[in-house]
C-alpha cells in the first residue's frame, strides 16, 4: 500500500498530534527525535525557519506575521532577522508590480494589499 494514500485526504496531516496541547507535542517531538539521536533541532526552531523563509522569499509581513500569530513586529523581525534577503535593484522592482489577494487590517477592514507602494503615485502623474 502507498504511504500517501493511508493520509487524511482533508484535516490535520496527523490527526492524533492534532489532539494534543502545544507542551504534549513538544514532548512527542523531542522523544522522537532522541530516539533518532538527533540533536540541535526543536519543535520551536521551525518557526523560525518559516519566518527566515518567508522574510527571504518577499512574503509580505503582514501574511507572515498573521501566520505566526505575531502581534508584535517587533518579535516578527525578531524571528526572520537570520534571513538573508536578495535586494533587487530599484528598476526591478518598479517593473515588478504585483497586487496580492485582499487581507484584513487589525481593524477588521479588508484591504488589499499592492507589494509597490509607487503604482498609485505613478497614476498621479499620468
């Protein structure tokens, strides 16, 4: 039998580690890891590699932080301040215009958020 085909086709990956708290996990995953003699890697360390990732891929903060459950930018940047960023060059990113899907602001109004803060100003000058 294929492994992927015995996996919930809908819901948690693993539904039993669904069930547990955060500690419980945490627990399971360093038991596992032991017994792999695996050491340097916890439960909590793939936050921050998400966070490093998403910084370096240009994932809007906004996104990245609402993913974390981040409520602070401070501890946000705190997080991703590992990544290594490619800084593109200005023109690149003024051809670069991409409008993302809508978000919603602490407010709860929704907002849709454009990665080139410039396309407005341009539109002035036409």
């Amino acid at each position: 039998m294929k492994v992927l085909e015995t996996l919930p086709k809908s819901g948690p990956l693993f539904p039993r580690l669904a069930e547990l708290t955060a500690s419980e996990r945490a627990s399971w995953f360093c038991k596992r890891l032991q017994n792999l003699n695996i050491t340097g890697v916890t439960l909590h360390s793939y936050r921050y590699a998400w966070a490093e990732r998403a910084r370096q891929s240009g994932y809007p903060e906004q996104y990245a932080m609402q993913a974390l459950g981040h409520h602070s930018e401070a501890v946000h940047r705190a997080y991703g301040k590992k990544a290594k960023v490619k800084l593109p060059s200005l023109e690149e990113f003024e051809n670069k215009i991409v409008e993302l899907p809508m978000a919603v602001n602490q407010y709860g109004k929704s907002v849709t958020a454009i990665l080139h803060p410039m396309r407005k100003a341009k539109a002035a000058f036409k």
